[in-house]
C-alpha cells in the first residue's frame, strides 16, 4: 500500500506543482477530420519514429493501401497504435492531393528505461515490507522488445530476470518469451499452514521458455515449457507435490488467445478471450497433475459515454496429488472487492466482475517539456480520469462437492480511475462485502 499511495501522492503533487504552466494539446478526437471521410488509403506514411521500426506500427493496423477506411475505423486503429505502450502520442492524420490520399501516422516516442525503486507491503501488511528495484527496457532495438529485471530483500526475497520479442521477423509473425526467477514466499495455503502447524515459507525457482504464433490480426497461439524447483522445510503430504521436501518439476502448457481490444491499457471495446491447459510434472518424481485456465472479458458501450466492461474467469486442477502450493486461490492473482484481502482455496474457482465506468475527463494530452534537464519524452502524458460502479462474486470448489451460491463471495462499490499513459493506471476503490463493511483499495493497473 506504500507504494502505491506514494506513486499516486507524486502524481498528484506533480500534477498540481505545474498546473499553471501547463499546455494542453488537443486530443485527436477533438481534431475532426469528418469531412475527409470515408478516405481511400492510397499511401501511409509514417512520422516521428526515430527508433522504432517501420513494420512494428504497420502490423498492427487493421486495413491496408486500396482498402477504405471511415473515421471509426481510424479511431480503432489509433488506439491499437498507442497499445504497443511505447508511444506518447499517436495520431492518424487523412491527406488528399489531386493525385494521391496519404494517411500520415504521426507518433511521438515515449522514454524506454525505467529504473524504479520501490516498497511493498504485502497483503496490505506494514509487518510484511519489501523493498527493492524493478527494470524495464522497452522497445529494445526498435522492435517492440522488452528486457525486464528486478529484485527485493526483507520480506518475501526475490528476483526475475525476463526477455520478450513479440514479433521474430515481419512475415513469420513467432513470438518468444523467456523468464528466469527466484523468490522465497510465505505460503500462501490456509490448508497448508493448518496441516504444518505454522506460518512457513517455500523457495521457488523456475525457468521458463514460450514461443508462439500470432495468426492474422487478433488470434495467437503458444507452447510453454518450464522446470520449477520448489523447496520445503519438511514434507507433508498435499504440502509437497513429490515424496520429497524438494519437488522438481517439468511443465509442459498450450494457450490460445483472441484479443480485439481497442486500447490495451485501458479498452472500452472489443473482446479478450485467454485460455491454457498446463500438464505439471510429466510423471517424473511422481508428480503427475494438470491445470486449465479459462479468462473472458468484453468491452463496450452502453449508451452515450457510459462504458462497460463484464469478465468470466476460472481455474481448475485436474489429478489425485494437486499440491496446495498450486490450488486455485482467489486472493492471490485474482481478487474480489470487498474481500480483497481473503484468501479462499480449493480444486477450482469461479469468478465474475460487472463494471460500469464514465469519463469525467476522455482524453486530455499533456505537455511539460519546460521543465529542464528532464527528457522530453518522459513530459508528454495521455491524461484521463473516469468514475466507476462494480459488482464481482466468487467461489472455490472442492474436488467431489457440488458448487452452492452460498458458496460465492460477493462485493460491490465505486471508485475512480486516474490514467496517465503510456506510463500507469492508477484506481481508487471504495468497496462493500455481504455485511457492508467498506474496504479502501488503491491499485495499479486496470481492474480488467
């Protein structure tokens, strides 16, 4: 919580340190180009890309030279442009002439290396501080690469180091992935601490490869390979997957993904559809189980400017010897509202969220390239700032016993969201559980 009130507090500080001197730029939805549709692309021209590569914008678009395109379509296509997260601005400019319509993609570059220290307390407990650094390179020759790497000390110790290249080589459209990590984590099983009689820890280490193929424009498919080492103070039975204190095991996963969001860090149409089945230890050591992963989300427009957005999620394990360091847990990697803090496990999880979400303010474009020293890149900001309504439920399911709606834990509330793109997401919630007790929550990212 630290961190994130202290990254949302420098925001603000800022924000207002320099609202005087601020210049506000128009936003391209404020430039109308009605009257120069429907436009027949004869020509695109990209400018302002002093670093990234040509073909890295060009694949993203969903027309190309002969095709016609009207003013939602170039809207779309903007905010599939600004997605890759490496571009401070981006907009799509119709040029007719007497002999040739040129539509001009004018970008601006944001900055690429972020070295950020933070401090973290988990589960929200000021007992459980971390702190360390976190890297990211991006855009990493031009192509849309990224490097990333960070570590932390005090409680939960760890490190990552991780590579990502969406795209190896234009034509054939293969994605790589690559993460090496380490940590020393409490365990997060209520089972297994009941079973070992006290709070422990496990060290985890893993190494991880995955390749892909993205087919078209918004279908991708994948295959990940990993070797996981897992250690124990002692055996439990459930507590280890093996017959050992130390499971070594061999992960073998296929994944499919259909993505038609318009803008990633914060999308207000299309569809995501994620899904992945995971085999876990492949026999050796006698680790032998599986795991299934299946996440839904559509976006759209209601009416007027009022957005929403729905999500279906859920995770099961299939096998006798599931080891509650991988049971499905809601708490961990999905929360619900109103019981943000709660860990609830079992074999399987179900989850859904309804969210309904206003902009008080759209799109503002920010300039702050006055400060000095300060590279321009990092001063220039898509600012938006919306108001939000939210219901989400859900329950765990153990093996052999059917699913209840007692079962289902649900909450609901508001909040507000604070973008400042291409860099974060920053959201207050203020949500309800079932006795209307009000938990306040501040988050980075997008809900979903």
């Amino acid at each position: 919580m630290i961190k994130k009130l202290s990254t949302i507090f420098f925001y603000c500080l800022l924000l207002i340190i320099v609202f005087n001197r601020l210049h506000f730029s128009q936003t391209a939805d404020s430039v109308s180009y009605s009257n120069l549709y429907p436009f027949v692309v004869d020509s695109i021209k990209i400018n302002g890309n002093e670093l990234t590569k040509g073909f890295i914008i060009l694949r993203e678009l969903t027309f190309t030279i002969g095709d016609t395109i009207n003013e939602k379509i170039a809207n779309y296509n903007r905010e599939r442009i600004y997605s890759l997260g490496i571009f401070n601005q981006v907009r799509l400019i119709p040029q007719r002439s007497e002999n040739k319509n040129i539509l001009n993609i004018n970008i601006e570059e944001s900055w690429y290396i972020y070295p950020i220290p933070f401090i973290n307390a988990v589960d929200d407990d000021l007992k459980k501080l971390s702190f360390g650094l976190f890297l990211k390179i991006k855009n990493f020759r031009g192509m849309d690469e990224e490097l990333g790497a960070s570590f932390s000390v005090g409680f939960n110790p760890s490190f990552f180091l991780s590579y990502y290249n969406p795209n190896i080589g234009w034509k054939e459209n293969i994605f790589i992935r690559t993460i090496l990590g380490y940590s020393d984590v409490e365990n997060q099983s209520p089972s297994a601490e009941l079973l070992y009689g006290k709070p422990f820890s496990q060290k985890f280490s893993s190494i991880q490869f995955s390749i892909g193929k993205r087919i078209g424009l918004f279908h991708r498919i994948y295959l990940t390979t990993a070797f996981n080492y897992i250690e124990t103070p002692a055996y439990f039975p459930k507590v280890n997957a093996s017959k050992n204190r130390i499971d070594h095991r061999f992960d073998i996963g296929f994944g499919f993904e259909y993505d038609t969001r318009d803008l990633i860090q914060f999308p207000k149409d299309g569809i995501f559809t994620n899904i992945v089945y995971t085999f876990k230890g492949l026999g050796i050591d006698n680790i032998n189980y599986s795991v299934a992963w299946l996440d839904f989300r559509k976006y759209g427009n209601v009416f007027g400017k009022l957005l929403a957005k729905c999500r279906f999620a859920s995770r099961f394990t299939f096998g006798e010897d599931v080891p509650f360091y991988d049971y499905s847990i809601l708490g961990l990697r999905d929360k619900i509202r109103g019981y943000f803090t709660k860990k609830i496990e079992g074999n399987n999880y179900y989850l859904t969220k309804l969210e309904f979400y206003y902009p008080i303010i759209d799109e503002l474009n920010i300039d702050l390239t006055f400060i000095p020293i300060i590279p321009d890149q990092l001063l220039s900001y898509r600012i938006g700032f919306y108001t939000q309504l939210f219901f989400e439920s859900g329950a765990v399911q153990i093996k052999g016993k059917p699913l209840t709606f007692s079962d289902f834990y649900s909450g609901y509330g508001t909040g507000i969201t604070l973008l400042i793109l291409p860099y974060n997401v920053f959201r207050i919630d203020f949500a309800l559980d079932k006795y209307r007790n009000l938990e306040t929550i501040f988050s980075l990212g997008i809900s979903f």
